[in-house]
C-alpha cells in the first residue's frame, strides 16, 4: 500500500524523534539521542503511569519528543482507523 503525502509527512516528523539503528539496542526504535525504547513511553501509559512520571524516570528524553510520538502515534492510528 502506498502511503499518501499526511502520511510521508508525519513520518518524516516521527523521524525528527526517533532513530532505529542496529548498533542500539539491536535496532529497536528509541528515542533520537537516547537509548530509551519508544516502547517504554507505551508501557508506562498503559501501566496507568502520567507522562511527568515516564519523563522523571527517563531524564534524556524531552517532554517535546514524547508528546510528538504521542500525537504521531494518534494521528497515524485515526489515519488507518478511516481507511
């Protein structure tokens, strides 16, 4: 499926905040600059975890960072929730 020009867009955004690379982490996508997995901001969430706690516990990753994946990851998800 080819994805449409919103969807390149916020891909590129997504990219401006986090990196997949073999030599971190095994190529798990962390958040740019950091070795913390994208998957431990999910995790704290759904563990009933406020954003400030996730950010206390992650130092290294910016407030602006977590919230774009936030979003990127809503936007993407109501994206393909209307296709």
């Amino acid at each position: 499926m080819k994805a449409n020009l919103s969807e390149q867009s916020k891909r590129v955004a997504l990219n401006d905040y986090i990196v997949t690379d073999r030599e971190i982490l095994g190529g798990e996508p962390v958040f740019r600059n950091t070795r913390v997995p994208v998957s431990s901001l999910f995790e704290h969430l759904e563990s009933g975890c406020p954003l400030d706690e996730f950010l206390e516990n992650f130092p290294s990753v910016s407030r602006d960072a977590a919230v774009a994946v936030l979003m990127g990851a809503q936007e993407l998800t109501l994206e393909r929730a209307r296709e």
